[in-house]
C-alpha cells in the first residue's frame, strides 16, 4: 500500500519532505503560485489484518482541509 501511496503522490506532482517506512508515514509537499500544499499519509494495519487504513491529513496554506471532497483525485486511486 505504501507504494501506492507513493505512486499517487508523485503523480499529483507531490515530493516527498520526509518519510518513515518503519512507520508507514510519509509527508509531502507541494509548492504552486497560489500556497504551498503539506500533506501527511499514514497507513495502518486493522486489528483483522484483512483491511488497512490509509490516513490521509491535508493543509493548504494556512488552513487545514476538512472536506474530503476536496479530495477527490487522491482517493480515487484505491
């Protein structure tokens, strides 16, 4: 799953700012004229270990984005 994750950020033109594999985290960073986009990604293992849970935290300038329809290009890739 997190190469996945990795793939889909790289293709929303996405660079990695810092990682733990151990972990499964990785934040990201994307920089355009209008605000610099942070973006932290986390995937988990669910107690069945049949499911995974992919975390997914997102601010844009200042502000946090709470609506996941904004979205909607990320999760649409799993």
């Amino acid at each position: 799953m997190m190469q996945t994750v990795i793939s889909t950020m790289q293709d929303l033109d996405f660079v990695i700012d810092k990682a733990d594999f151990m972990l499964r985290l990785c934040y990201w960073l994307k920089v355009s004229w209008q605000a610099v986009v942070t973006m932290s990604v986390t995937v988990k293992d669910q107690r069945a270990r049949s499911k995974l849970l992919v975390r997914v935290n997102a601010q844009y300038g200042v502000s946090s984005v709470e609506d996941p329809a904004n979205l909607p290009r990320f999760f649409c890739c799993f």
